[in-house]
C-alpha cells in the first residue's frame, strides 16, 4: 500500500507542478482576493475537477482515450485552440491588488473561470488520463485506490498551498509588478505547449 501511495504522490506531483494557466489562475486569485477565504471557491473548483479526471482516469478511461486514436486527435485540435486563447488573455492581463479586482472576480466567476482552464485543457487531461490512468493499471483493489486517493490529496494540498503562497506575494508586492512578470511568463509557456501540441498533431496527421 505505502509503495503505491508513494508512487501516487511522485506521480501527481510531477503532473501539477509545471506553471499554466489553472496553476497562475489560483495564485493570481489568491493574491488578489482581500483574504484567503475569498480564494476558496477558485482553490476548491480546482482540486474537484482535478479529481474528477482523476477518478475517471483510474476508472478506465484511459483505455478508451488511448484506444481511439481520432478521439486523441481532436483533443488536440481543440486543445491548440484552447491554449493560443489562453496565453493570449494571460498576456495581457495587468493584476493590480486592489479592490475593484477582487469584486470583478465573484465566487461565480471564479469558478466558471476555474473550471474551465482545468476541464477545456485537452493538454492536462491527456497527461491525467494518460499517465495517472495507465500508471493506475499496475494495481488493482485497496492498491489502486490507495493510489488514487493520494494523487487526490496532493491536489488538494497543492492548489491550498498555491492560493496562500499567491496572498503572500499580493501582501509583498501590492503593485502587481511580480504577478505581472509571471503572468508574461506563463503566457509563454502556455504558447510553448500549445506549439508543441500544434508540431505532434501535425506529424500525426501528415508524416
């Protein structure tokens, strides 16, 4: 069970760390929000749709994304699209920690927003899907859910800690000159993935 449980939270770990647009979403919104509880819907929409695709991926579905090649196809198509759009508004988004930005984001917005750079991001649910759900298939019973359960709590743990890191940076930096800076950041390493996305569809399709 421990060697499962280990393996689930290496795994999940590596898969949430990189910095994207769901990761600087919670953190900006943590910074901007006047107190940390005001961050809780976009921290608890996050970690929900992160256990959603990771439950569905340890259910099986795995196997029907990987089985289906054109379903695979259209992922990406749709996912090149997603993240061009995404980087696009990361780009140009000027935080500034202040009231009127928190107020502009809701609870309601917060969580529409949440959801969707977590489930419209083919990118992340092919690497949910494809890598928690074929690592899940070594283990089966009380080992698989051990597994399952622990790539679960480290989202959970991850995007709290993001959102409390974010309300430590908007203290220290209340311009928005950092978030600024990696929100330039992201904006690029949004666009990296979506090229690079854009390189292996196109080689799957015509080479």
């Amino acid at each position: 069970m421990w060697e499962a449980m280990a393996h689930g939270f290496m795994l999940a770990l590596g898969l949430i760390l990189p910095l994207g647009a769901q990761n600087v979403f919670v953190f900006n919104q943590g910074a901007v929000q006047p107190t940390l509880w005001r961050a809780l819907p976009v921290v608890i929409t996050a970690a929900l749709c992160d256990t959603l695709l990771i439950l569905l991926a340890v259910l099986g579905v795995s196997l029907v994304v990987l089985t289906f090649a054109w379903l695979k196809t259209i992922l990406f198509a749709v996912g090149v699209c997603f993240l061009t759009y995404m980087g696009f508004i990361t780009w140009r988004s000027k935080p500034t920690i202040d009231k009127q930005e928190a107020e502009r984001f809701t609870p309601r917005r917060q969580i529409v927003f949440a959801a969707s750079v977590s489930l419209l991001n083919p990118h992340a649910i092919l690497d949910t899907i494809g890598v928690i759900g074929t690592s899940s298939l070594q283990y089966s019973d009380s080992l698989k859910w051990g597994f399952a359960l622990t790539c679960i709590l480290v989202s959970w743990l991850w995007f709290l800690s993001l959102a409390i890191v974010g309300r430590g940076a908007g203290r220290l930096d209340p311009s928005g000159k950092l978030l600024r800076g990696m929100n330039i950041i992201s904006a690029l390493i949004i666009w990296a993935i979506a090229l690079y996305m854009a390189t292996s569809l196109l080689g799957e399709l015509f080479f």
